[in-house]
C-alpha cells in the first residue's frame, strides 16, 4: 500500500503528463526536491529555484524560457502570492495546494519560520487568487489523503475530505 506521500506524487504526476508533453521545460517554484526529481525521472526536464524568499526575491524568474512553471505545495508558505503569480510571463502553470480543513488547525510549524501555512487554502479562494493574477483555470483535481497507517477520527476524516487542489492554467 502507497503512502500518502506516494499517491500524492503519483497523482500529480499523472496530471502533468495529461497537460504537457514528455521533454517539456519546467520552472518548479520551490528549492530541490523529491517530487521535482519524480517529474525529471519522467523524462521531463525541471529547474528548481533556489530556496530563495519568493515574496520578495522572485524577479529572477519571471521571465523564464520554461514551457511551464510548476509550484507543488508552496504558495501556502508565501505571504503574497499574487506577486509572483501575476508577473509569471509563463505561458503555462501546474500548481497544486494542500486544501483548509474544518477539523485540523493550520499547520505551523514553531522553530521554522519558513515551515508554516501563511494561507490554507479553499478551491474557490485559490481560483480567484489565479484568475485575479491572470491565469485562467484549464483543468483542476482534487483528492483525499488518507493514511491507512492511521486509525481515529482524524484519519477518518482525511480519508473523505479532499486534502490536496491541483489546477492547470494558460495566460488568460
């Protein structure tokens, strides 16, 4: 049995694969990583940013050759979003975001400033914050995270409750 972590990359695998040919360039927001390297197995071709602050130090990449910026599971982490998002000259955006749950509090982590969700997300929330910024919404996925390694209330609920939001977007 797959762990989340697992699925998720799966999941998110399948949906590039539907949007954007094999040897696509992709720009992934985000400093190295193990889904990034899953993508670039693929035999799609990724550059990662560098683990800068990209609230504030994003202007190096807006102007970028890739077919496609990607950005797993980071705009929660960003305060401002938007700026970034609407400078993009991308003519494509893969994005995927951890979805706000009723039954969980914010994640946030104490001893990591950057390790915290600034933003937990709903779909219609993200969707406005991407058409505001110029991106217009092609396709979206949305899925549960369970793991079944787990048993309570809470693993319960994961296992019903969509946990991750996922979209493809072109230049509106």
């Amino acid at each position: 049995m797959q762990t989340p972590e697992a699925r998720r990359f799966v999941k998110t695998l399948a949906f590039v694969k539907k949007h954007l040919s094999e040897s696509s360039k992709i720009l992934d927001l985000g400093s190295p990583n193990a889904m990034a390297d899953f993508i670039n197995a693929a035999g799609y071709r990724v550059q990662n940013t560098k683990g800068e602050n990209l609230d504030t130090n994003y202007h190096g990449y807006i102007n970028t050759d890739a077919d496609c910026v990607t950005a797993f599971e980071i705009f929660e982490h960003m305060l401002a979003p938007f700026n970034i998002l609407h400078q993009l000259q991308t003519p494509r955006l893969i994005a995927s975001v951890p979805l706000k749950l009723w039954f969980a509090p914010a994640y946030w982590n104490t001893k990591d400033d950057w390790d915290k969700h600034y933003h937990e997300f709903e779909p219609k929330q993200f969707d406005y914050l991407l058409e505001r910024s110029g991106w217009k919404i092609k396709d979206s996925l949305m899925w549960a995270s369970p793991d079944y390694r787990k048993i309570g209330i809470r693993p319960l609920l994961r296992y019903i409750t969509p946990r991750y939001y996922m979209v493809y977007c072109e230049r509106a």
